[in-house]
C-alpha cells in the first residue's frame, strides 16, 4: 500500500509540473500567427473605410476637375479666334468705299486734290534759272475738273517768309483751263522763275534776286503744296 500510494503521489507531481512537455498553442493564436494576419481588435486605430474612400474620392473628383479645366482652355482660344475673326469681318465690312472726287457742278472736292512741287535742282549756279514742276493729282473715285489756268494754279517764291515773286503777277494764257483729273493720275505743269522780283500787276522791282536760300510753293484757290528749299549761287 506503502509503495502504490507513493507511485500515484509520484504520478500526480510528474504530471502538475510539465513533465508532459510545453503544450501546444491555442488554435487561435497559432492561425493568427501563421496568416500574418492580426486580431481585429488591432485595427480599432486604423482609418475607417469611409475616410479611404473620401481620399479616394476626392483625388477622383479632383482629377475631372483638372481635366475639365485643362479641356476649356481650347475652348476659350476657340471663342477668343471667333472673337477677332468677327472682328476683323466686322472692319471690314464697315470699312468705308472711297469718296466721290465729284462736286455736284463737277469740280474736284479740295479734300480730294493733292498738290505737290518739285525743283529740278536744289542748287542753281550763276545764270542758272529755277525750274519748277508742278502735280495735281485726285484722290477720290471718279472724274472732276480742277483749274489749272496760270492765275489760280502759281507758284510763289518766299525769302524768310516773304513773298518776293508771284508767278500770278504777270499771268498770261487761257483764264479757263481746266485739267480732268482720275484717281491716281497726275495732271503736271511746268514753270521757271526768271530771277525777278515782282508785285501784282506784273510791277518788278529787281532784276535779279541775290544768292541765298529760298523757298517755293505750289498754290491753288483750294489747295496748296508742301513749301520746297532750294539756294542760288552768286
């Protein structure tokens, strides 16, 4: 009895203090373990799905955003091109059509003349007499009158701004003539001042004029020319 009651003691002591050997883990923990995968109490911290999405929507919302932004830029170039297309159609459409030269009695408007002078030397050696060439030309369409008789279309020679001959002064010649100008064609004259120094009524008060500079001037009852410079020599 002795020996089967300490055999069981024995048993009982072998038993309570591992001899059996480490057990072996819980299921749980062995799956939890092998998967990788954590318990769900460990995700309490982790965004909520409602928060991903939101990311995820609004870079998607975002991404529309850009593209649609980036796709009206061609639009407003489109609009901006109609915008001066129309524009330019709409200058040219209103842009004004040339103006009649024609007054009603058939003389050339004054805003449609214009009149120019040339001197066919800018200096003039001792002997020499200046030269002058004279242009009317219209600017508007059709055809008009303009008088080129010698009394209303002159030249008049200045020092410092003072007339000293009037190529009117001593005017002879048809007091009708008249030149039928058309848009762009010149109607010419040709005139050369002799020196002299004159006052209306062909009344000279000097044979010759001293050397220095001059101006000329080509002028009509409506329209005169730009004032030309030339020197004569003594």
């Amino acid at each position: 009895m002795l020996v089967a009651g300490l055999s069981l003691l024995g048993l009982f002591a072998w038993i309570f203090s591992g001899g059996g050997g480490n057990r072996p883990a819980t299921p749980a923990a062995t799956s939890s373990q092998a998967s990788g995968l954590l318990p769900a109490a460990a995700y309490s911290g982790a965004p909520t799905p409602t928060v991903t999405g939101s990311g995820g929507s609004g870079s998607a919302t975002a991404s529309p955003s850009a593209s649609g932004s980036a796709g009206g830029e061609p639009a407003a170039t489109k609009s901006a091109a109609g915008k001066s297309v129309s524009a330019r159609a709409h200058a040219t459409s209103s842009a004004p059509a040339v103006a009649s030269a024609r007054e009603p009695g058939g003389s050339c408007y004054p805003s449609a003349v214009v009149l120019s002078l040339f001197s066919s030397r800018s200096e003039y050696s001792a002997g020499q007499d200046p030269e002058f060439d004279l242009y009317a030309v219209s600017t508007g369409s059709g055809t008009c009158s303009f008088s080129t008789s010698p009394a209303k279309l002159h030249v008049v020679v200045m020092s410092a701004g003072r007339i000293i001959w009037d190529s009117a002064d001593c005017a002879s010649g048809d007091a009708n003539q008249v030149a039928d100008l058309s848009r762009g064609v010149p109607a010419e004259e040709s005139l050369t001042w002799n020196r002299s120094i004159s006052l209306p009524g062909c009344v000279k008060l000097a044979a010759a004029a001293r050397a220095g500079t001059y101006q000329v001037q080509a002028r009509s009852a409506t329209v005169d020319s730009p004032v030309r410079t030339f020197k004569l020599a003594g």
